[in-house]
C-alpha cells in the first residue's frame, strides 16, 4: 500500500509508475494550464498525464520545465503520459504523432504511451508501432486506455508484447468489477481516469458520510478508495488547494466495512462515452 505521494507501483516490465499524478483533460492552453503542472510538481506529484487531443502538449511541456526548475529535480524524477488519437492511429502514423507529441511536450522521450480509444480495424496497427517504439528504447512503457476486456483479448492475439497499463473511466459509480479482475490476472496495470466523476459523486450523501468520519474531503476518500483497490489514478485540478488537498491521502486507511460501501455504489455509470459504442 502506498504510503507518500512518490510512491509507486511497478509495472510488469520492472518500471515504476507513481501511484497518484496530474491529470490536465479539458485544461485549455494558458497560464493556469502551466500552473497547475508547475504547482503539481511544487508540491511532490511525479507524474502528469496528458494526451494529443487535449491540445494541450505544448503547455503542459512549459509547466513540466518550471516545475523541474522550481523543485530541482530531473527530468528522470518525473513520470509523463501522453496518448495517440483515433485519427492517428496506423503504424507510420503512430509513429508521426508520437514524435509530434514529444515536440510539443519539448521532451525526448515519454514514460508511457497509450492508445487512447480502441478503434475497430485501426489499433493493432497501432499497437505494432508502439512496440516498436517500445524496442528501440523511445518510450518507457506502453499501454492502452479505454479497452475492454475483449479488445483487450483481441490484442494479445497478435501483441508480442503486452500491454502495462488500461487507463480507463473508473470511479465509484462505474467499479469495472470483471475488467480490473482480468487486467490483474494479466499483470497489465489498472489506472483510473476521472476518478471523481468529473465532480458528479462532490455531494454523495454516503461519501458524505464517510469523510466526516475520516475528517477528510470526498475527494481524498475516493482517491484513497483507488489506492487501496490497486489502481493508479489521475485527479484533476486546477487550484492549488485541491491540487495540494487530492495529494493528502496517505495519513489514513478506509475500513474493510467502508471500501464496500463504497464499491456498493456501482451502477455501471459512465460519464463518459462506452468503448463498445463511440463514433469519434
């Protein structure tokens, strides 16, 4: 169980992954874009996750570099996501925009590269060419976001190497009880994208309940609640407050009676689109 901010899991290629990061989706390009990475990194987070249809490459690369500058640490310290679009995805193609986004993030080389939508026909093409991006040593680790069990299954068909990660939607409302399973029994490493269900569960009478017992916010009790699940995840935040706030969560252990209320919510939920059902 991770116990600080910088803790990390190791993925089944021996590279570690920090537990909690950044996640910058739907943050405009800008000031408060770089600021948020910057303050991130500031305040002990090791990992920002980012991805070319955010748009947003460019900013985040500018706060990655005032970060480093402001903590003094090195590029090294530091874990980086970004992920290839729909569109992009084909084995040249792929490879085009893993260098498009390595120029804008300003860096020479990413710790994880997604698939970011499993699109019929066109990711396993893909895939090849983040294997071979992944052979010639230019990214740290690959994996794939947004895959069900059988894209999954339908992957390692042809895969000779297997996905680390699935970063998916994951949250209280949506617990992916057979997926988390399968991606365990595969050793591929589960993440979590908008954990907090892009602020929907902020008034849960149960949550509410909850956090008043642990004297902590929602937020810090379903990032603890991925913790103790395994799963990695990828809050997002703007303001220094909650930035600082969703990264104060190992100072206190949700009961067994507590992590299955919480699981009790499950609805099968998704505020985003199904990867089973997406035209984009």
């Amino acid at each position: 169980m991770p116990k600080h901010l910088q803790d990390t899991t190791t993925l089944y290629n021996g590279v570690k992954m920090p537990w909690v990061g950044l996640g910058v989706f739907k943050v405009e390009e800008g000031q408060e874009l770089e600021e948020a990475v910057k303050t991130a990194i500031k305040h002990g987070y090791r990992s920002i996750d980012t991805a070319a249809i955010y748009n947003n490459e460019e900013g985040v690369g500018r706060g990655i570099r005032a970060g480093l500058q402001e903590a003094g640490i090195t590029r090294e310290d530091l874990f980086v996501t970004s992920k290839v679009w729909n569109a992009d995805l084909g084995y040249e193609s792929t490879l085009e925009a893993y260098e498009t986004s390595l120029k804008k993030l300003g860096l020479e080389y990413l710790d994880l590269y997604l698939i970011h939508w499993p699109v019929e026909g066109k990711f396993k093409e893909a895939w090849r060419a983040l294997e071979t991006l992944y052979k010639k040593g230019l990214v740290k680790a690959i994996g794939v976001s947004n895959f069900h069990v059988h894209h999954l299954e339908e992957l390692l068909k042809d895969a000779e190497i297997k996905p680390m990660v699935n970063q998916v939607e994951f949250h209280p409302r949506l617990s992916q009880d057979e997926l988390r399973a399968y991606c365990k029994e595969q050793g591929i490493q589960f993440e979590a994208w908008s954990p907090l269900m892009q602020g929907q569960l902020l008034d849960n009478p149960v949550l509410k309940g909850i956090a008043e017992k642990y004297e902590k916010s929602i937020a810090q009790v379903i990032i603890r609640w991925d913790l103790q699940n395994g799963v990695v995840t990828i809050p997002k935040s703007t303001k220094e407050h909650r930035i600082v706030e969703n990264a104060s969560v190992f100072d206190f252990e949700l009961s067994k009676e507590d992590m299955e209320m919480i699981h009790a919510l499950n609805q099968n939920h998704r505020v985003g689109p199904d990867p089973d059902n997406f035209d984009f």
